[in-house]
C-alpha cells in the first residue's frame, strides 16, 4: 500500500512539473514573440547639450532602468504597452510621464530636455504621444523630419532676423488637414521646424507687420523629401510668377544642405506701399 501511495504520489508530482514545464515553455513562446518597440531617448538641458548618466527608469509590463551614454542617448527595447517615466540627473528637474504608450513598429526617437532645478515635472503619456508637430509638453518632443529654413535678403544674400514664416500643408478630400504652423528666424536668419510626416508643403514669408516683406521665393507646393534629401534654394522666376525681385550677385552661389530650405525676400518700397489699400 506504502509502496502504491508513492508511485501513485510520484505519477501526479511527474504530471504537475509536465504541466508547469508546458505553461514556462509557453509563457516563454509568447514573451519571445511579443511586439517589441525600439526607440532612442536623448537627454539634453536647456541649451542643447547633452547630459550624460541620466537615469532612465520605464515601469509597465516590465521595469527597465538605464543610463544615457558618454554622448547623452540611450537605445532601449520594451514590449508594447503602457510605461511610467521617470528621467533625471542630479541638478536637473526629472521629468516624469506617466502612461507613455509604446506601440510603435519602427524606431522612435524621443527628445528630452531638462530644466535646471530640484523640483519634479509631471505630464501625462497622452499628451506625448499626440501627433502634432511638437508635442503639447515643453520639455518632450517625439522626432519627426525636420527642416531648418534659411531667410535670406535677395539683394545681398544677408539673413533677415525676427521674421515669422508661416508653414501650411496642401490637402486634398482624401487627407485630413494638417494644421500650419508658425516659426520665427533667430539672428541669423534661421528656423527650425518638425514635420508631422513628409508630406508635400506651402511656405509663405510673412513679418510681423505683415508688410514689411516682399516674397522673393515660389509660391509653389514644396518637395519635402528633395529638401530632406538635397536641400532647396527657392526663386521665383520673374515674368512666370509676376516676380519683383532682382537677385543679387552674391544670392546665385547661395547653395542649401539637406534638410535645408533657402528662401528669399526684400523689404517693401515706399511706392508699393502707397499703393495698398489699408482698411480702417
């Protein structure tokens, strides 16, 4: 009888591990084929420069910690899902977010800039990975291609400061409307911006008064992939596109860069603007 209870005993022992090995191996199937998204985070400060060491803690599905490299990034994997982020570095505020979806099938990268301070920012992960341009958060911007703008005087090729451009992208009934954009030019006659995708864009130069500036560049829809790929210097041909500019020697060795959109425009005269009819 002893002997009966132990191989019975042992029959149900040997049943209850093929069973767990089973489930293990299955459990083990399922991790190894689970979605997984890779993405590179970069950690800055306020001036662009990268902080090195900063501490990366994702907590989801999994908890992961890691630490920006000697150049201030970190390339990190995780399964799909929802996460809990916490980015810091002693001296700097840490950014957290909470509930950052993760579902993405192609590398992302994920901008981080840190303000100087002991105090602590919390966002929402809703809020980061909204589809705009630049996210709604100041201190996270998700990568999109980006284009930098170089504003130049057509009559010498100086760049033209504190001028707003105002970017706005062509759709047809089969798009939804993306929304435009403004950025403004720095001191040296440039602006940066980030594309929602690389799809076909309108330019159009305005300044602050909305007068001061004379368009010197087509008016014609964009390639965004030749300026992602080659760079664009923008003229407008005189007699094709009623153009009242007169290009200087200096503007036709102007070249761009890729990623770059050279645009062109001269002030307004005093005739042109008598001209205008202004409504009261």
């Amino acid at each position: 009888m002893a002997d009966q209870a132990f191989r019975r005993s042992l029959f149900v022992t040997t049943i209850l591990l093929s069973v767990m090995t089973v489930l293990s191996l299955a459990q083990d199937s399922a991790s190894s084929t689970a979605p997984v998204s890779e993405f590179t985070v970069i950690v800055t400060d306020q001036a662009g420069a990268r902080i090195t060491q900063a501490e990366l803690t994702f907590k989801g599905g999994i908890t992961l910690t890691a630490h920006t490299s000697a150049i201030g990034y970190a390339h990190l994997s995780l399964p799909y899902g929802r996460y809990d982020v916490t980015i810091g570095c002693r001296g700097f505020k840490a950014l957290r977010i909470v509930g950052l979806l993760v579902e993405s099938a192609k590398p992302e990268a994920l901008n981080v800039i840190l303000q100087v301070g002991p105090a602590w920012h919390d966002f929402p992960g809703e809020s980061v990975i909204v589809p705009t341009i630049v996210s709604d958060l100041p201190n996270v911007v998700i990568e999109r291609p980006r284009i930098t703008i170089r504003l130049l005087d057509v009559r010498n090729g100086k760049p033209l400061p504190n001028q707003t451009i105002t970017v706005t992208f062509p759709h047809d009934e089969h798009a939804s409307r993306l929304p435009s954009l403004e950025v403004k030019t720095g001191v040296d006659g440039t602006a940066v911006f980030y594309l929602p995708q690389a799809s076909p864009m309108l330019v159009n130069v305005t300044s602050e008064a909305e007068t001061d500036l004379y368009t010197c560049s087509t008016r014609l829809s964009t390639d965004v992939e030749q300026v992602l790929t080659d760079g664009l210097v923008s003229r407008c041909s005189k007699g094709v596109q009623a153009c009242r500019c007169k290009f200087g020697k200096a503007v036709s060795a102007i070249r761009s860069v890729p990623g770059e959109l050279v645009l062109f425009a001269r002030p307004v005269t005093r005739g042109e603007r008598s001209r205008w009819h202004v409504c009261e």
